[in-house]
C-alpha cells in the first residue's frame, strides 16, 4: 500500500458530496408534496 502525502490528497475531486445530497433530498420532498397534492387534493376555501 502506498502512503499519500498532503498535497496528492488535496488534488483528489470527486465523489458524493454534501450538495449532491442536499439536492436529492430536496427533490425527494418537492415529488412527495407534489404526489400528495394529487392523490389528496383540496379545494380552495374562498
């Protein structure tokens, strides 16, 4: 196994970042409101 020094680890990009999370989640939430409006639909109280 090789030993990697400071500078090689901060060339290294990629992977799953907090961003990439975060935009995940918010689409999972908008779909499941959207999903609900469907299938629960209520009417506007005027």
């Amino acid at each position: 196994m090789k030993k990697i020094n400071e500078n090689t680890l901060e060339r290294i990009t990629g992977g799953f970042s907090v961003w990439a999370a975060l935009g995940i989640v918010s689409i999972v939430i908008f779909l499941s409101g959207v999903l609900s409006g469907i299938v629960h639909p209520k009417a506007c109280n005027e």
